[in-house]
C-alpha cells in the first residue's frame, strides 16, 4: 500500500539511517527509499577520513540492496553536537554557530570531493541523490554545486563517466536558507527541510540543552510560518520538498504537515508503517484547511490543539 490520503494526495515516505546494518530493516519497513543517510557516522569514526574506494565501497551497496528505491546521501555534517571528540575539527567556543556541514566541506574541498565522487559513482548501481547539509544562502550551493560538476569532469578524464542523473537536493535548517528558499529551488532538484536544526536556529534553542527544551516546540507559529515559505519557494520552481527531521515521524504534526504541501517525509524504519497507515487516514482537503488556520494562529498552544484536534479525528488509535 503506498501513503495516499483518502483523496488522493501522495506523500512519498522513506527513511533516515545511519549504518549499513539499518538497510535490511528500511527494506522490511515499507519505506520508499532512504531519504537521509548520514554519512558523518562512517565518515568520522576513525581517526582518517575513508578514502573515495572505501566510501565508493560502502554507498554502492547501499544502493545496490535498496534498488530500485533512491538512496539520499547526506554529504558530511561535521560540527555542532555530530559526533563527540571529532579528529577533524579543533575545539569552537559555539560549535552549533561555527564550522559545520557545507561550511566545513566548502573549506576541506579535498575531502568534499572525494565524498562526492565516491556517491557519483554509486549512481551507477543504484538511484542515488546527494543533499547538502547547514546551507545558510544560495552561494554556497553555488559553489558546491561548481565542485560537483568538477567531480564528473574528473570522473569522466579517468574514464568512469557517470551514467545515471543524480537528484542534488539543499537541506533547509538555517532560517536564512529558508527565506531565500525559491533562490536556492532555483539551483537544485529538491529542498529537504532539517527541522532539527531549523527549530533551534529559529528559536534560539540549543536542542540539546535540557533548561531550555521546553521552548523548544515543532509548533511555533513563527516555525509553521517558515515550512510555509520553503514550500512555496520550493513550488514556485516546481521541485519537490521533503521533511527529515524528528518532525516528519511526529503523528501529532503529521496532518499539518500534509497540508503545507509537504511532498516527502523521511523517518525512522520503526516509525514508517505508522506513519503510512497515518497519512491513510488523513483528508487533504481538511489538512490545507487545518494548514491556513494553523498559518493564522499567534500561539504555539492553538497550533498544537488545532493539530491534536486533527489527528485524533483521523486516527485515534494512533494517538492515544
Ligand atoms: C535535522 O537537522 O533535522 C536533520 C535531519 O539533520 P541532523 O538531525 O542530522 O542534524
Ligand atoms: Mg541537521
């Protein structure tokens, strides 16, 4: 069965993982591909980088096993709280605000095309899509995007062309990038929105910070404004958007969600066939209705009754 509302709307459903072993139970899961693999956990494990064989080696058969479904792979996210004790960065005083994701590959170009290459050759076994992580503006996609084109010249000088169109994709989880949304839509094939990050950046919330996590709320109406603005800047260049962070396996925004526009979710393999049997149940034509109420509301408490409201209506079993 696919994840189709009751009147048709369909929302594409695949999986987040982290390790090779988690493939097997995304397969088992109904998911429709994989649609962040984070690759920092492989990447930063020991204390050198993988070569381009090693990580070639790896993604091949990821997209090999998960064929003809696409894997998406999140090129490196170091910095922040990724991976404690990490060999390739020296210590920053505010580590989430300093040298991550996109920033870190713009500056060590070696290692960023190495990773690269290593997943445009794994489109020739399988579908593959790339996504770049903590973009805050449209230069640096630019600018990664000029890189991966030097990638395919490369590849194509040593005589392993690259066969297969790649689907590159920007994640959305600075508000910055958010605003400028249809700017970066303009630059690649999709947006995939980090709401993770995107909520602590946009509430000046360290989401792991224990004292503060209270304020930190998926239903801020300021938040629901900014999903909003990534949709329609995502629409107006008529490529797809994603959702991939916690928020996306969260049955209590899941009917907010669908009616923004969002086109797909990307969860844990356990919370999939939840998730699938959720989305069945939902009307869109009531989900957009909910959306513009939502859209309206001033207090993250109307958001959350508007959105409970919903969910329990569609499917109480799920919500209890
Ligand atoms: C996110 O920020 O929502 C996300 C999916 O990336 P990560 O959790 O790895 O930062
Ligand atoms: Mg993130």
């Amino acid at each position: 069965a696919e994840a189709v509302t009751t009147d048709g709307r369909r929302i594409t459903l695949s999986a987040n993982i982290e390790f090779e072993h988690e493939v097997d139970l995304v397969k088992q899961s109904g998911a429709e591909g994989v649609g962040l693999f984070r690759t920092e956990f492989f990447l930063l494990e020991r204390e050198e980088c993988p070569s381009e064989e090693e990580q070639f080696a790896l993604y091949s058969r990821i997209t090999a096993s998960m064929k003809p479904h696409e894997v998406i792979f999140r090129t490196l996210d170091a910095g922040g709280d990724k991976v404690p004790g990490e060999p390739l960065l020296e210590p920053e005083p505010n580590p989430f605000l300093g040298w991550r994701g996109i920033r870190f590959s713009l500056a060590r170009r070696d290692l960023f095309k190495e990773q690269m290459r290593a997943i445009l050759r794994a489109g020739d076994t399988g579908r593959v899509g790339m996504m770049f992580p903590l973009v805050s503006g449209v230069g640096e996609v630019r600018e990664a995007k000029m890189l991966l084109e030097q990638c395919v010249a490369e590849l194509e000088e040593r005589g392993t062309p690259v066969q297969s169109k790649i689907e590159v994709g920007a994640m959305i989880e600075v508000p910055s990038a958010a605003m400028v949304a249809a700017d970066i839509a303009a630059e690649v094939d999709f947006l995939s929105i980090g709401t993770n990050d995107l909520i602590q950046y946009t509430v000046a919330v360290d989401r792991v910070n224990p004292r503060v996590a209270s304020l930190y709320r998926s239903g801020h109406p300021g938040f629901i404004r900014l999903i909003k603005q990534v949709i329609d800047g995502a629409s107006q260049h008529q490529i797809w958007t994603g959702v991939c962070g916690e928020m996306a396996g969260d049955l209590l925004y899941l009917p907010l969600l669908v009616g923004l526009g969002v086109d797909e979710l990307s969860v844990g393999a356990q919370q999939v066939p939840l998730v699938k049997q959720a989305v069945r149940s939902l009307s869109y034509a009531d989900c957009s209705a909910l959306a513009t109420e939502a859209l309206r509301a001033g207090e993250t408490r109307t958001i959350v009754e508007l959105c409970d409201k919903a969910a329990t209506a569609a499917y109480p079993e799920l919500m209890s």
